[in-house]
C-alpha cells in the first residue's frame, strides 16, 4: 500500500503543466521587475500574480503532493473543509444587502462562502489537476457573474471587499492556469469591473481602517485580474496612505497620522483610535477595538503588499517598520505578555486569528527579518483555514519565498 502511495505521488508529481501554465508564459514572482513608475506603467502584469504567484503554487503543490509540512496538514484541511466539496451549490442573488454586522444578511453569508468556495476549488485544482475542480469554481463564478449588479445596506464597501479578494484570486488562477473551456470569462471580467470594483476602489475615508485595507485588497487584486494598471496604481496610492494611519510610529510624532481625506485632530483623532491617547511603535487603530478586526487590517495590508510584490513593486520595504511592529505589538499580547495600563484602560480583546502567514513568510523567508514573537504566534494557529476574505494560508505562503 506504501508503495502504491509513493508512485501516485510520483507519477502526480510528475504531470506536466499544460501548455498555457508553462514556466515560460510568466515570469515567477522575484524575477526581474521593471523599475520606476513610468517602466511598471509600461509593464504587463505578471499572471497568476494576486496574492499567490506561480513559483508559489507549484511549491504549494510539489509540498502538498509530497506530504511534506506545514503544506500536508494545511492541504487536508483543505480538502476536508466544505468550501472544497464538488456538491458545493452557489447561491447568487442580483442585490446583496449587508447592514452593520451583516444585519440583515440577504446574501452576505452566501457570497462570501461562494468566494471562498471558488478560490478553494481553485487551489484544488491547481493541485490535483483534476479538471472537476476548476469546473467548480468555473460554475460557481459564473452564477454570480449572471445575476448580481449591487451591494447595498451599511456595509455594502466592506461586503464587496470581503466577497470581491476571493472571487479575484479564483478568476486569476482559472483564467492562467485552466487550459480548458470558460466560456463566460469575459462576463465575470465585468462583474468584477462594473459591480465590485467602483465599490472599492475609491476607499472609504474616516471609516475604521480594517475597511479601507480589505476594500484596497480586493481593489489590487481585481485590478490585476483585469489588467487595469489605472485602477491598480489608484489602490496603492490609497495604501500608502491608510497604512501610515493605521499603523502608529514615534516618527509620526506626538499623535498618529489621520487617514487620507479624513480631516481628523485632537480629541477627534483620539476618539478615532478608540480612546487611546498613549501611542507606541506598532499600536494601530483599531487596537482598543478588538484584536479581530485590527488582524483584518493587518492581514489586508499585507495582503496588497504580496500582490505588489509579485508585480515587482516593493511595498512591503516602504512599511517594513510599521507592518513588522504592527505584527509584533498584537502577537506579544497574544502569546502571554501583560497589558500595561496605558493601553487600552489596561485591557484587551484578544483574538487576532491566523493573520500572520503572509507577512511572516516575506519579512522572515524574504527578507531575513527575525521575527521570533510573530513566528511563535504563526506556528501555533497552522494550519490557517478559511474565513470572510482569508483563505488557506498556511498551504500558499508557509516557508514559500
């Protein structure tokens, strides 16, 4: 029985990609980039490149394939979890109602779930190479691309950030790696582009920032889908500047910066950032909130990092000290450190979730960052699973430059 296992494995191992995912048709993530604004303007996107690029998937699969860890552990639960069963029915609807809390919740459940679903049969897909699984997704995308034209209620920029991140990463992966039919490409091409996209790409000023961050995550990464340089360089320009007010450092001065067309100071600002009037390296704004939606924020930000970096723009060395204090500050709390008076009327929401996966990955396998803290933290909730707009963390990003 071992033995037919290890020749499964290998005769898996050694299918060859079909010719429209060939090494050559890409550059792999950390090839060479173009330099400066005019020649990235000038430059193709790389595909697959939101969020996983393809040197990543293929060690995604060859680890998977092999059993070897973390990436084993993190592809049976993959392949354990709901979103990758192939009985998976999506439930679209033409208008998608999230009030505060998704309360009501006409559709905002089902979305997400599609979402995920598709980006997991996607990964599946990639994996097994079993032509099933990127029919599911297929399926699941089309029946969204025929029905939905809106988001409405409260939470409807959150909602489509949140639905629109997954949704982006399936469409890339089938649309540069299935060799297959997908007839209705083009008509989830402009869902994403008349429905999602307008949502999310124009930011959302003085709202918390786990919104903008997750709206700018699913911006990149539709835009990268959509080959749109415009809306993608509209969507760093809003990164760069949320991410300084998201995440506070000594060098901002006395108060931390408020966020782009914001005009927040003083007592304001201070309400702003949940009461706290003490600032340290790595606090961000929602820290007093909950530890909850201050991972979102993170994990979004890191999130349009990764994309950019597989496009060959560094966002990632320009908050290296912020996202890495960011990081640091909320994992010291999580594993065991005292909450000193000063923060937070000296008590915490803990629960920051498996957020950490993508930014430990670059700053650590990358860029040679020690990040002890942030790596303790990272083991002890693998393997990452999938929730809202994160997704299978563990089996793309765990050790894979």
């Amino acid at each position: 029985m071992h033995r037919f296992l290890a020749v499964a494995v290998a005769v898996l191992l050694a299918v060859p990609l079909p010719a429209a995912i060939s090494p050559a048709s890409a550059a792999p993530s950390g090839s060479a980039a173009p330099s400066g604004p005019a020649a990235r303007a000038a430059a193709p996107f790389v595909h697959p490149g939101v969020l996983v690029s393809r040197g990543q998937l293929d060690v995604m699969r060859q680890r998977a394939l092999a059993g070897t860890q973390p990436q084993k552990a993190a592809y049976d639960a993959m392949r354990a979890s709901s979103y990758a069963s192939l009985s998976w029915t999506p439930k679209p609807r033409a208008v998608v109602e999230c009030g505060p809390s998704s309360n009501p919740n006409l559709g905002c459940t089902d979305e997400r779930g599609d979402a995920i679903a598709a980006y997991t049969h996607a990964l599946t897909w990639y994996v097994t190479r079993d032509e099933r699984y990127a029919k599911k997704a297929i399926q699941i995308m089309d029946a969204w691309s025929a029905v939905v034209t809106d988001h409405t209620g409260h939470n409807a920029p959150l909602q489509t950030g949140w639905a629109g991140a997954p949704f982006s990463r399936a469409g890339e992966l089938i649309k540069h790696t299935y060799t297959g039919s997908w007839a209705q490409a083009s008509r989830f091409a402009t869902m994403l582009r008349t429905v999602y996209l307008p949502e999310v790409v124009n930011g959302r000023g003085c709202t918390n920032g786990n919104w903008e961050l997750i709206m700018m995550d699913a911006a990149t990464g539709i835009a990268v889908f959509l080959d749109d340089r415009a809306s993608f360089d509209k969507a760093v320009g809003i990164w760069r500047g949320r991410v300084p007010a998201y995440v506070y450092q000594t060098s901002d001065g006395a108060m931390p910066k408020a966020p782009p067309n914001c005009a927040k100071s003083g007592s304001a600002l201070i309400d702003y950032w949940q009461g706290q009037s003490t600032f340290t390296d790595g606090l961000a704004q929602e820290t007093c909130r909950d530890f909850g939606h201050t991972g979102w924020g993170l994990e979004a930000a890191a999130h349009v990092a990764e994309t950019a970096h597989h496009q060959g723009l560094n966002l990632y060395g320009e908050v290296q000290k912020r996202l890495t204090d960011g990081f640091y500050f909320h994992t010291r709390l999580e594993t065991g450190a005292s909450v000193p008076s000063s923060l937070c009327g000296g008590s915490v929401k803990l629960g920051l979730g498996p957020t950490t996966e993508v930014v430990f990955n670059h700053y650590r396998n990358r860029a040679g960052i020690e990040m002890p803290t942030t790596q303790r933290y990272t083991e002890s909730k693998r393997p990452a699973g999938a929730n809202y707009f994160l997704a299978w963390e563990t089996l793309t990003h765990a050790n894979n430059p």
